[in-house]
C-alpha cells in the first residue's frame, strides 16, 4: 500500500472514529442522563420523536449526501460549481418538503402516541430542519474533499452543546421538558452551521444558473441512495414507532434501551464506512470492479476485529450492562439485547456492501435489497409482535437480518467473487498488523 494511501486511511479513520466516540460520548450520555431523569412514559415519547424526525432528516440526506461526495471527490474541478448549485437546489426542494409533510403528521403522531405535547415540538424542530440542512451541505463538501476538521467540531458544537444542558439539569435538579430539548437542538444547529461555513468558504463555489443536467445527474444516482437510505431508517425505527402505536410509548422506550446499547458497537461501522466511500469511488473509477473484492473483505475484516472483543463482553454480561447504563427500570431490556447482539454482528457486512454497491455505481441493487428488507421486517414486526410483544420485534429483525445476509453474500460473490470467511482472516490479521505498523513505530518516536 503506497504512503499516500496508508495516511489516507489512517487520518480519515482515525478522524471518523474519533468522530463516532464523541458521538458516543455525547449521544449516549445524554441518553445515559435522560434514562434517569424522564419517566418511562416521557422517555418513550422523546425516542419516538427522536425516530421520526430521524427519518425526514435521511430523506434529505439520502438523495443529497453520497451524489455530491462522489461526483465531487471524482469529478473535474471545473465542475465543480454546477454540481454544487444543483445539489443546493435538490437539498432546498426537499427541505421544503419535509418541512410539509412534518406540519401535516404532527397531529396524527400526537393522536397515535397520546401526546398533545409533539405538536409544538413538530413545529419547532422545522427550524432544526433549516439550519441542519445547511450544516450537513457544508459539511459534505468538506468530506467530499478528503478532510474531516470541521466536521469533527461542529458535531461537538451540535451533540455537546445538547449534552451540556442536559448535565447542567440533572446536576441542578432543572426540570426538563421535551418542548425545551428542541429548543436546545434549534441553537445547536445554528451554531454549528455558522461555524462548518468557515471550514469550507474557499470551496463555495456556485454556478449562477442551476444546470438541469447536473440536478437530473445527481438525482438519478441519489434517488436510489435516498431509497435506501429511507428503507435503511425505518428498518431500524420501524420496530420503535409500532411497538408504540401497537403496545405504548413506553415498550418503545424499552426497546431504545437495548438498541442504544447495541448501537455502541456500530462505531467501527460508521467509521470505517464513512472512510471507505470517497475513496473506494476513486478506486472504482481507476480500477474498476477489481477494487471490489479486496475493499469489503479488507473493511469488513477490520469492522469485525474492533467489534467482537465488545459484543462478547455484552453477550457474557448483559444485565450487568444495562444496569449501570440505564438503571433497574429497564430490566426487562436485557432479553432483549441479547438477540440484538446477533444482529450487530452482521450489521458490518449490511453497511459495507452499501457503501461498494454505491461507490461503484449501482445504488440501484443496494435500494432494492434495503427496500425489500424493510419490507420483510414491517410485515414481521407487525405479526410477530402480536404474538411475542415487545420480543417480537426483535425476532422479526434478526430473522430478516439472516436472511438478507444470505442474499447480498450471493450477490457480493458472484459479482466481485467475495468470501465472507476472508473478512474474519483479515479480522484475525489486524490485531498483529495494528502492533507492527502503526503502535510500533509510535512507540520508536516516543523511546
């Protein structure tokens, strides 16, 4: 692997995962403190909400993000300033239009969740939708040119400053409301967004008239990303907000415990697959598929080292987990987190295979098979939950999980002739490959 390569992965690696620790340092400690300080019923409430508006904001981000990466990170710099004004445009388009479609469901989730309260807290996080869609254009640009400093420290500015205010209530017995969390979100984003602006003005470089060519370009590949993406989000809150309306808010509060847990493990994923799509596009581009084989195994391989040592601790010690994460009150999460654990361990060959189909061009296979696989999942959750409650959405994600696995390792053999098995090889490579290449030397300069 040439210098350039390596310090490639190194730095945009390390940034990413540095990226994901403060988003567990913040995210999950306000959850850590918002567990204790809401009741069950408020708690549910807010991770209903929060699933909701997750899904409007990967509605915008979906059809916009990996477009303008790629076609960026790929393109001639002369190109540059109409790819850049088309993609404003669509995020603009949409933006509008998530903004009207959350006036419209604001009463009905209010109705279906019992809580008059989400329809002010709908309202206000439209402006939340305003300057977060700023935010994340500037900071996909910054991606799109291989670097990661701004991006690092408006997502302090916007995670922590949320996780500021929540400390200071629970260290000075505040009384919190939800209304007043949006309100804190609201001055986050704007912040953040005022502050990404700088890291990236010298690359605002618009066209002064929106080229059709580029907003169809970028549309036509992002409207697949923007379907999976969507699919993606609602397989994963798609068990939440039915449990809520099928049991209560409070059964979707429980579940949140258990896949919160989880998701502290899916911090190699994210890293690593935020690392792997500007450069994979640019290897897709010179080598073609040849790049394919060794990108996912490799990626996967590396995933799975940093993600086993954490699974097997939670797997041995799951009551002991949830106990200091979430208190007593949650003791029924713990059933639950240990089916969740499965799952996790396949999540990295979910979110690698995205992120090849996507980088070499055919978003349309990755939209087909998350869209099927939400599909699966909906009509699961929906019977399996009347039968096993609260577990019966976790039976109906692992069952669909195993069986899209089985699919996308076909699909990834015969077209770039994967092995999964190859993935665990490189995942039992790294641990001595880490030792010799960079803590070795690390420890030369500092001896």
């Amino acid at each position: 692997m040439h210098t350039h390569n390596r310090n490639y992965w190194l730095k945009s690696g390390s940034l990413n995962l540095i990226l994901n620790i403060q988003s567990l340092i913040f995210g999950f400690g306000g959850f850590f403190l918002l567990v204790r300080m809401l009741d069950k019923h408020s708690f549910g409430i807010w991770t209903l909400f929060v699933a909701t508006t997750s899904i409007f904001e990967t509605v915008r981000g979906g059809l916009v993000q990996n477009a303008l990466i790629k076609f960026l990170s790929s393109g001639n710099r002369e190109e540059r300033p109409e790819i850049l004004s088309a993609s404003f445009f669509i995020s603009g388009v949409l933006m509008v239009a998530c903004i009207i479609i959350n006036i419209s469901l604001a009463s009905y989730f209010a109705s279906l969740w019992n809580y008059p309260g989400l329809i002010p807290m709908f309202y206000v996080y439209n402006i939340v939708y305003l300057f977060q869609g700023a935010l994340s254009q500037f900071q996909w640009i910054e991606q799109a040119n291989f670097s990661f400093n701004g991006t690092f420290i408006t997502n302090v500015i916007r995670q922590g400053g949320f996780f500021v205010y929540v400390l200071f209530c629970f260290f000075s017995n505040v009384h919190i409301s939800l209304i007043s969390l949006v309100y804190v979100q609201t001055a986050c984003a704007f912040i953040g967004m005022v502050v990404e602006y700088f890291f990236i003005r010298q690359h605002l470089l618009f066209s002064f008239k929106v080229q059709r060519a580029w907003v169809f370009k970028l549309f036509n590949y992002g409207k697949y990303v923007f379907g999976t993406s969507v699919s993606g989000i609602l397989s994963n809150t798609i068990n939440q907000m039915m449990l809520g309306a099928m049991i209560s808010a409070d059964a979707a509060g429980v579940y949140n415990v258990a896949s919160r847990i989880t998701n502290v493990v899916d911090i190699p994923s994210n890293a690593v697959g935020a690392s792997v799509f500007p450069q994979s596009s640019k290897r897709f581009a010179e080598q073609g598929v040849n790049a394919g084989k060794y990108m996912y195994e490799k990626s996967v391989g590396t995933i799975l080292a940093l993600l086993i040592p954490a699974l097997a601790f939670l797997l041995i010690f799951p009551q002991f987990v949830v106990n200091i994460i979430a208190g007593n009150s949650y003791v029924d999460s713990v059933p639950i987190l240990k089916i969740t654990i499965a799952t996790s361990l396949l999540n990295p060959f979910f979110r690698l295979f995205g992120v090849i189909m996507d980088s070499m061009g055919r978003p349309k296979t990755n939209f087909i098979i998350v869209l099927l696989f939400a599909a699966v999942n909906l009509v699961l959750t929906y019977f399996l939950v009347k039968g096993y409650y609260v577990m019966g959405a976790v039976y109906a994600t692992l069952i669909a999980d195993l069986i899209f696995f089985a699919i996308i390792q076909f699909i990834l053999k015969k077209k770039f002739n994967v092995s999964f098995l190859n993935s665990f090889v490189y995942a039992a490579r790294f641990y001595p490959e880490f030792v010799s290449v960079y803590l070795k030397p690390l420890y030369n300069k500092i001896k």
